[in-house]
C-alpha cells in the first residue's frame, strides 16, 4: 500500500469520529443507525481524485452517492467518469462503485440527478466536454462545437442499479452565444406541488460571449450568469427556463441549487464567481417552476460566511419546515463544513450545525428518511479533497 493511500485511508478513518462544533452551534445528537461512512477515499478504485458529490433516495429508500472520478489529478479537466455507489442502510454502508458515464479520455461530470415523482425513476444530467480542452478555452471560445459543453441525460428505473447510455440534449438547453455550460452540481428539484406538479427542475450556469468590439477579451467570467432547464416529461425532452443575465460583473451567478418552498415558489442560491458585489453568494426565486425569475440575483449577506464555493439547499417537509443550505463556513478558506437553516423562505439564515473544523468544499444533502437529513460533501485533513463523507443528522436538530 502507497504512502499516498495509507495517508487517506487514516484520514478517512479519522472522519468517521465526530469532532467538536464550534460555537454558536447547537449540540448534534447521533441519528440512529450511524454518524458517518465514507464512500469516496481519492487514491483508490483507479482514481486520483473523487470530486463532485450529489446525492438523492429512491422510492426503495436507497441512497445513491455520485461523484466525478477523476483519473490523473484534482484538475477539473481530462480523463473524468460519473461514478456511483448505492447504500441501501441509509447511507451506513455502500455497495461497489461503478461507472455510471465514461469519460474515454474525455470530461463527463457536474451530475445532477433527481428522481422522477410520477414513475419513481432516476433521471441524471450531467455535463461533457473534450478532455483536451479547459473551462477558459472553452470561455474564450478557442474549442469547436465538438470539444465545447455538451448536457447529457441518463435514466435507470431498477434503484440506480443500472443505466441507459448517455443522451445528447444539448440543442434543447444551450443556446448560440453560450460558451460555458455546467449542470448543478448536486441534486436537481421534482416539483410536488402546484400548477407545475412532477416537473423536473435542474439549476445550471453557462457564460455569453462578450458582444463584439468590447473591450471584455480576458474578462470572460464577468459573463457567467445562472439559468435552469427543465422537463415535463420525466426527462424525455428539456426546455431551457429562467435566466439571469445581467453580466454586469457585479454579480457573476455560478454553480446554482434550488429547493423548492412550502408555498410552491423555487428559491435558488448560486456562488457569486468574482463578482464586484460584496459576499460571496447570491439567491433569487421563480414563483412559475423555473420559467422566469421574480428579481435578479441578489447578494444573500446573511451567508457572507460561506466562501466561494458550491452549496447546497434542502427543504424539509411541513409547511413551517426550515429551508436547510450546506457550504464551508470561513469567507477565504474551505473548511469547517456547517448547516445553516432558515424559518422565512430563504430571506435569512442562522448558522446551525458545523460539522467538523476540517477542510471541505462542494457538498449535496439529501432527506434520508423522516428524522434523519444526509449530507454528502468532500473533506479533508491533508487536503480538501482527500475523501467524499456521508454524515447523518438528525432533523429535529434543524
């Protein structure tokens, strides 16, 4: 066994015994079952690095844990699969890992899963580009249609144990002028409730191309903004929904979550990626299921916490039920992973639960049964993406 690996192996160990919260957070108490497991150690299964987690629970009660598998390093470019792992204990325990899309030296990530409410069925969106080719390239538009984003979508209807091949859906959601594109990362929404009942919901990012004569060459991220795609179909067709493009480079909306709300609107928070804006993260709400948005994106500074990073938003069941958010909780650093909740749709959030003082990045939660709420994240001692963790929480404690 590599030095490398023994060093993950002890990390991952390590992350399987509660540590101390830092105050001002409540107490956790131990679901029943387990506290956590670890599903992804980097280093091990022909795979460099694991990044990427997002997580949803089938009819049956399974948890499926996917990730992006990268093969040669952290880098968000290269030789990169979708893998998964399924636990049916409620996340204690997992079955082998395996390849959900292959990346055959190319890039396939960003999944974005979500299970279908009228047939049960697991719908996956995942995004694809050239492995030879980066996310600035691709911005500065330097790559061919072929080596460019491309969004694909899978289905498996027995439980996540298998499949069908990826689906070209590009012409449907990515419109010319769009360079960039990137689905979620982490779980997409099923509406459960109003006109627009058993829609599928997938947040999403893409960047324009900067219009001509203007002087924004090499500035190109002042041209992210948010959208999301969805589907009335279970997945079969996609339409592209709301989008915020403002590129006015005081806010830059990247790498979006949604939760749908109690009263039926969708609340949506995005990464603001180098805007001018002071904070880092950025909300709005579409009271249509995704179509348009009720007001541009704005700076949520109640989680001027968070870092410039991937979070994600759970919304648990009750009508007077918290809207939970995820995310490392130092401005300039990822680390020290905590559960933020709000009590008034997403206006404002109080910083619940931290779940360690280690480094941590992207993460997903999920409702893993009616008291225990999951979260999916990536963690480290060594670094931040030695292992993807699966904690268990109590949702009484929110």
């Amino acid at each position: 066994m590599t030095f490398l690996r023994r060093t993950l192996l002890a990390a991952a160990t390590a992350l399987l015994t509660p540590l101390p919260l830092t105050q001002p957070t409540q107490a956790a108490q131990v679901a029943p079952g387990c506290v956590s497991s670890v599903p992804y150690v980097s280093g091990t299964g022909g795979y460099d690095t694991y990044r990427i987690p997002a997580t949803v629970v089938t009819p049956r009660g399974t948890v499926l844990a996917f990730a992006e598998g990268r093969h040669h390093g952290a880098g968000d470019t290269g030789d990169i699969d979708v893998v998964l792992r399924r636990s049916t204990d409620g996340g204690c325990t997992w079955g082998p890992p395996r390849v959900v899309a292959a990346g055959h030296g190319n890039t396939r990530g960003n999944p974005a899963p979500v299970i279908d409410p009228r047939t049960g069925a697991v719908v996956l969106v995942t995004s694809y580009n050239s492995g030879a080719v980066t996310e600035a390239r691709i911005m500065r538009g330097e790559v061919t249609p072929a080596q460019s984003r491309r969004v694909f979508v899978q289905r498996s209807t027995d439980d996540g144990r298998g499949f069908t091949p990826p689906r070209d859906v590009t012409a449907q959601v990515k419109p010319k002028g769009w360079r960039w594109y990137a689905t979620g990362p982490g779980h997409a929404v099923a509406l459960t409730r109003g006109p627009h009942r058993g829609r599928l919901v997938v947040p999403a990012n893409h960047s324009a191309v900067p219009p001509a004569g203007s002087s924004d060459t090499g500035r190109e991220a002042r041209y992210y903004g948010a959208h999301a795609v969805y589907s009335d179909d279970g997945g079969r067709t996609w339409r592209l929904g709301l989008v915020d493009a403002s590129y006015d480079g005081v806010t830059n909306a990247n790498e979006s979550t949604a939760a749908q709300l109690p009263d039926g609107r969708l609340y949506f928070s995005s990464r603001d990626e180098n805007g001018t804006a002071p904070g880092n993260r950025l909300d709005t709400y579409s009271s249509d299921g995704a179509r348009t948005l009720d007001r541009p994106c704005a700076v949520q500074h109640t989680l001027d916490q968070v870092p410039v990073v991937h979070g994600s938003l759970l919304q648990l069941p009750g009508r007077r039920a918290p809207l939970l958010f995820s995310g490392p909780s130092v401005p300039t650093a990822r680390r020290s992973m905590t559960v933020w909740h709000s009590t008034d749709a997403g206006r404002t959030f109080t910083r619940a639960l931290t779940l360690s003082e280690h480094k941590a990045a992207y993460s997903d939660l999920v409702q893993v049964d009616g008291g225990t709420v999951g979260l999916l994240y990536e963690t480290g001692t060594a670094g931040t993406y030695d292992t993807i963790e699966f904690r268990r929480m109590r949702a009484a404690d929110f």
